[in-house]
C-alpha cells in the first residue's frame, strides 16, 4: 500500500499554455504499469478553466466543491455541481472549469494509451468560454 498525505502533497500552478485563469493542481499521480490510471486533484477560481483538450481513453471528473461548465466542441455548453460526476468521451474535443463567478474543484482521472493521457489544444476564448449554458438535459454517450 502506498497513502499519499494531504500534508505532503505539493500544489502548483496550472500552467499557462493549458489553463486560462487561476487553477491549482494537488495529488498529482500516476500509477506504475500495469496500470494506466493517472489523476490529480485541480481547484478553479471562478472564470478559471482548461484549454481545449482530448484523453485517448476518456476521463472522468468527480466535482467535489463549486460550480463549473464544460462543453465538447460543437455542442452545447453545460454546468455542472459539487457532487456531481462527469464523463469526458475518449477523442472528443472538450473543455472544463469554473463559472464565470463560482470557483470548483474536481478530482480529475483518466488512462493513458500510447504513454499519454491527454492531448492539449488551443486556448478556450472568452467568446466561447461566456456562451449561453444549455437548458438540455445531458446525456452519457458510449465509451
């Protein structure tokens, strides 16, 4: 067994060219193979979020404080809240963060294929970012 301690864990700073905004991230892991499990713990202050970005295999978030937004790209933008769970679909173009007045913070997982759990894009614009939240309901796709 191997217990990470809250007080040993070390926070940084989203960097710059993934994160727009002010983002920590805390409990960075990666598990030794075989597995491909990786995660981290990332908090968003409100306006906060990533840059557009895939996973090869999906990711899981787990929303554990605030309010936050996330959209794939080419459909509708949709908010979520502390308690709730989000599946990013493997290979699909997506964002997530904070509200635009509302800090969140989620657990983030996701396997790596190839060696890589993720592929980083260009920066989410304001434009995109402050469009209108969707009144649909959400729905999981397949994995």
């Amino acid at each position: 067994m191997d217990i990470a301690r809250k007080a040993d864990m070390k926070a940084v700073a989203g960097p710059a060219e993934y994160f727009t905004g002010k983002v920590t991230i805390t409990g960075q892991f990666q598990r030794p193979d075989p597995s491909r499990v990786s995660g981290a713990i990332v908090h968003f202050e409100p306006g906060a979020r990533t840059a557009w970005h895939t996973h090869p295999a999906g990711q899981t978030l787990i929303v554990t404080e605030g309010i936050g937004w996330t959209q794939v790209d080419g459909g509708p933008k949709y908010e979520f809240h502390a308690g709730d769970i989000v599946w990013c679909p493997a290979d699909r173009k997506h964002w997530h963060g904070a509200t635009e007045h509302e800090a969140m913070t989620h657990i983030a997982i996701q396997e790596s294929v190839d060696g890589s759990p993720v592929t980083w894009m260009e920066t989410v614009t304001d434009a995109q970012y402050l469009e209108p939240v969707s009144t649909q309901s959400t729905q999981r796709e397949a994995p």
